[in-house]
C-alpha cells in the first residue's frame, strides 16, 4: 500500500526516506552512536569536526554527533507525540463544530479564532517558565496551541460533506449523528487530516526548539536540538559547528515534513474533487 | 462614510455595526488572555514573589509583610478583578526588576519594534508580491520558487539568525552583529547596516510564506472563465497576470498578512533576542529571565490587543471591499 502510494507521489520519497532514517537513527541511538551519551574525550575539547568526531565536540569533550542523535529521540518524540494529541483536540473541534453548525459551531470557532490571535511562543514562553519544564509538560503545552489550524481545515472540509446526499441518506436510514459522523463523514476527511497531521509534526519541533533554545524548554542533561542550540548561542563565533550541526537538524527534519505534506497535498484536492 | 448614517444608506449602517460587532469580540478575547496569564503566574511554585525566595537578603516575614502590602493574601477572584480593572484604567503598575512603571518601559521599546517589523513586512510584502507572481505564470521560477519557499517556512528562525551573524558579522566583517546602532551613536547608514540581518531573519519565513499563499490564490484566478475571456480578447500575458488575476488574488493576499500579526510578534520575539535588538521583543525575554511578572502580563495583553486590532482591520478591509463576503460573516 505505502509502495503504491509512493509510486504515485514521487516528490514524497526522498523527504520520506530522509525521516525515516532519522526515526531510525534515533530509536537506535544507543546502538548507533560512536559514544556513549555523556563520555569525555578530555584531550579533544572544543575540538572542530574531525575523523575521531564527525560534528565536533563541546567544552568537555562530549561528542557532538552522539548528543544530536539523542538529541533526535526526544525532539522527535516531542513532535510526533504533540502532532497526534493536536490532531486529536483538532479533529475533534473541527468535525463537531462542522457538523452542529449553529450555536456550537460558533461558540467553537470564536475560540480557535481567539487561539489563534495569542501570540504562541510570548504565552508559551511564559507558561514553560512559570511551571517547571519537563518533557511530558512541553508536550503538553506545544499540542494545546498547535490544534486551531486542524480545526480549520477539518470543519472545512465537514461541512463540505455534510451536505451530500449519501449523509442525507444515512440519516434517513435512522443512524445516529455521531455514527454518520464517524463512518461516513470522517473517512473523506483523513487526506486533509494526514496533511495537517505531518505539518503539524514540523511546527511541534520548531516550537520545542524555540522553547528550548530560550532556555525554558527541555533541560540539561536531556539533551535535545533546541538546548543544544541553547547551550551554543553564546559560544557561536569560537564554536560555531556546536550551533550548526543541531540546527541543521531541525531543519532537515521540519524541511522533511514540510515536502512530505506538499507531495501528499494532491490527495486533499482530488478527496474535495469527488466531493463536488 | 459613518459619517453619513442616514438609513437611505443600508450599507454604511450595516457596516457600523458589523464593526461594532467585531470590537464586541475583542473583548472577550482579552478577558480569557488576561486570565490565562494571571492564572499561569499565580501557578507558579512561590506565586509572584517566587523571585525573592531564593534571595537570602530577604527574610521570610519580609516576603510575608510584601505580599500583605500587595494583596497576595487576597482570594485568587479578588486580586484578578483588582489587577484586571487598574489595568484597564491605564494603571500597568511598576517593573519587579528596575522599580519603573511597566508602561513607561514598554514605551520605550516600542518605536525600535515598529521600525523593525515595519521594514520587514514592507520587504516580505515586496518580495512575495514578486515571488507569488511570477511562480504563479512561469514553470521554471515556479520549480525553483517552490523549494526556496518550503525552505523558508521550514528555517528555525533563531538558527537562521545565528548562521547569518556567524556568516556576515563574525567571519566576513561586513555587517554589524547585534543592537540598533554602534556605541559612537553612528549616523543613517550605521543604523541602516544594523537592521539589515534583523529585517532579512524576520522577512525570510514571511516572505516565504505569503509567496505560497499569493502562489495558489493567483493560480485560482486565472483558472476562472474572464481571464479566458479575456486571454481570448487578445490581452498578454503579462497584462492578464498582473492587471486582471493579481487583482483578485490581492484581496485575500493582504487578509493573510495582516492575520499572521500573531506569527510576526513571536518572530519579532525571537529575532529581537538573537541581534540584541532593542525593541519590546527583547525586553519580554530580559522580563522572562528576571521573572519580572508585570511586564510579562503587560507585554501580553498588549500583543494580543495589537493583534485582535489588526484582524478587526482585516475583517473591515475585506467587508468594505468584497461585497461576496458580507453575507457570510454575519453572525
């Protein structure tokens, strides 16, 4: 199925290829990485990249390519994990409001709306300073912002259906809204959903990232590529490889999404062609 | 056009109150805003004061003494309503860290934020006005316009702004690193080489953006029968691109700019901390730091009312200019 998928959407199989070697690589870490994660090669400190130290190594001579695998498992992690509980809340809002309309409807969109025009990282930042950062919190935080944009298109696309005559149908067979909801609404919704599902892989990462990279994300020792970033900034002119390999990262992997979500974006426009 | 008000008029009327309507909403808005945030610092492991509990020059019934004198001893619903209506009277009350009054420094800051997301938007909106144009008709920008722009939007801001300070400041001497003008003072072109790698980090992802945006809704609209009509009644190409399509694209276009405010001040957040610049950006992340609440709370409340304001823009704009939409935003 996933061959005949990519045999379709050619623009999705480097992207696809290159995150999937990082879920590998990152999953593997402890197997894969030419060090353990907090061994010091006290005579190579600051030392630039070389053989011994692919991406260099930081003041006390940890290897910098070993922390951005690690690094990989938990930016990783805190992407996938916040993209499914945001697709999750925004799947949910989208298709009820869609589906209620009237007052509901507009009760659920006044507040995406309201979401929406908060400045995220400011209200982030805050909220990740003021209770103390952890992981699970930083997940927490990154998937209840990250949901409005899902709403949208969801609700969209809901409503589209809604109105078809095969829904009608349904109800006039006597099924309960939330069953025609869920068999015979949502089923033409998961291109859109899938979309916006692996966007909101890459923005999940780059909100970690920046969270971390003003200190109020992912703490020391947990390593990942925002805190590395973090730990970077102020040694960027000496250093500079401790900055450019992490972010590197991130950009590779949000680039990564990003393609992937625009290879499969012919997938929700002909999903809304036969719907017409 | 208010001005006007007489009923023979139905539209101006019915436009006084769709903008009343929207104002309305405003409002509400920032009551869940200015609640979120006074819970979130009421959260907080030692409450606003948690600053003076690690300072071993403070005995604890100072910190007693402090927060009878600031009403923390009050119940929660009280100090909001309290801090909430001073507020709202323009009393923003005074910085934890330096003792001024919270207005007077977020003031200052602003004009140095105005110039800085003002240059941006300015060469974002120029950059993806050409981008979104010219990908939209021809084939081969469009190839490589499509990869530029998906890196842009894909670039974390903060790293792109450490690579071009490495690049251009600390390797290649060109430009200035960090902060709006040189000790001496310096003079138009001193300031002007100062913004520049500010201004390229915040325009970047915008530009990026708005060009994929401008992109699909010029491709929408010369998929539509005039411009068919008119390729058919002899009009080049060019003239068809930017006089009959991009006329239609520009209305939506410019709704997307101004909503994405909220996206531009987390950036102008982020750009601001990474070049030292002086704005209002960088005194909420100095605030962050010293844990200095009633900035915080200042700077977001007004962020959010910036942003609620630009969108009521938004709205108006597209309601006096697009008759089609008038039916559908009433509520």
């Amino acid at each position: 199925m996933i061959r005949a998928w990519l045999r379709r959407h050619r623009a999705a199989l480097v992207p696809g290829a290159v995150l999937g070697a990082l879920l590998i690589l990152a999953a593997f870490a402890p197997l894969i990485a030419p060090y353990t994660f907090d061994a010091l090669d006290l005579a190579r400190r600051r030392g630039a990249p070389s053989l011994h130290h692919l991406f260099g190594t930081d003041e006390l001579g940890r290897d910098l390519l070993t922390r951005s695998l690690y690094g990989a498992r938990i930016s990783l992690a805190i992407g996938l994990v916040s993209a499914a509980l945001s697709a999750a809340i925004g799947v949910t809002v989208g298709a009820v409001a869609g589906f209620a309309g009237g007052i509901i409807d507009a009760a659920l969109m006044r507040l995406t709306d309201a979401m929406l025009s908060v400045p995220r990282l400011p209200l982030l930042m805050i909220a990740a300073a003021v209770l103390e950062p952890s992981v699970p919190l930083l997940i927490t935080l990154v998937s209840a912002v990250g949901w409005m944009e899902t709403a949208r298109v969801v609700r969209a696309d809901v409503q589209s259906i809604a109105v078809r005559d095969f829904v009608t149908a349904a109800r006039a067979t006597g099924a309960r809204a939330p069953r025609i909801l869920l068999r015979h609404i949502l089923p033409g919704v998961v291109p859109t959903i899938a979309v916006a599902l692996t966007l909101s892989v890459g923005r999940g990462i780059l909100l970690e990232s920046a969270l971390s990279f003003f200190g109020v994300g992912v703490q020391p020792p947990t390593a990942s590529w925002g805190n590395m970033l973090y730990q970077a900034q102020t040694t960027m002119s000496s250093e500079p490889w401790l900055g450019i390999f992490p972010g590197a990262c991130i950009f590779l992997t949000v680039l990564c999404c990003n393609l992937l979500a625009s290879a499969a974006e012919p997938d929700v426009v002909a999903a809304r062609e036969t719907r017409r | 056009m208010f001005t006007n008000g007489s009923f023979s008029q139905p539209g101006s009327t019915r436009m006084l109150t769709f903008v009343i309507r929207r104002v309305a909403q405003i409002i509400p808005l920032l009551v869940v805003v200015s609640l979120l945030v006074f819970a979130l610092i009421h959260a907080a492991p030692g409450g606003p004061l948690s600053l003076y509990l690690d300072n071993p020059n403070v005995r604890p019934q100072d910190i007693e003494r402090l927060r009878r004198q600031m009403g923390l001893d009050q119940p929660f619903v009280g100090q909001y309503v309290s801090w909430v209506t001073a507020f709202a009277r323009g009393d923003w009350g005074y910085s934890y860290a330096d003792g001024r009054p919270v207005a007077e420094r977020l003031l200052e800051r602003v004009p140095a934020t105005l110039q800085l997301i003002g240059v941006s938007t300015l060469l974002a909106v120029v950059v993806s006005l050409v981008v979104g144009v010219a990908s939209a008709v021809r084939k081969g920008v469009d190839r490589v316009a499509t990869i530029a722009t998906v890196a842009g939007i894909s670039l974390p801001v903060f790293w792109f702004g450490l690579v071009l300070q490495l690049l251009f400041a600390n390797t290649l001497h060109w430009l200035p690193s960090s902060g709006r003008a040189s000790f001496a003072g310096g003079g138009l072109g001193d300031r002007a080489a100062h913004l520049v790698l500010p201004v390229i980090v915040l325009a970047g992802a915008h530009a990026a953006g708005w060009s994929r945006y401008l992109r699909s809704s010029m491709r929408g609209a010369l998929e539509q029968p005039f411009i068919g009509a008119a390729r058919a009644r002899g009009v080049s190409d060019a003239r068809l691109a930017t006089r009959h399509a991009l006329r239609n694209a520009l209305l939506p276009f410019a709704t997307v700019v101004l909503l994405d405010a909220s996206i531009m001040a987390s950036g102008a957040v982020v750009t601001e901390s990474v070049f030292a610049w002086p704005g209002v950006g960088s005194l909420f992340t100095e605030a962050l730091a010293k844990r200095d609440y009633t900035v915080l709370m200042a700077f977001l409340m007004c962020g959010s009312a910036a942003v609620a304001l630009l969108s009521l823009v938004a709205d108006v704009v597209v309601h006096a200019l697009d008759p089609r939409t008038r039916e559908a935003v009433a509520l």
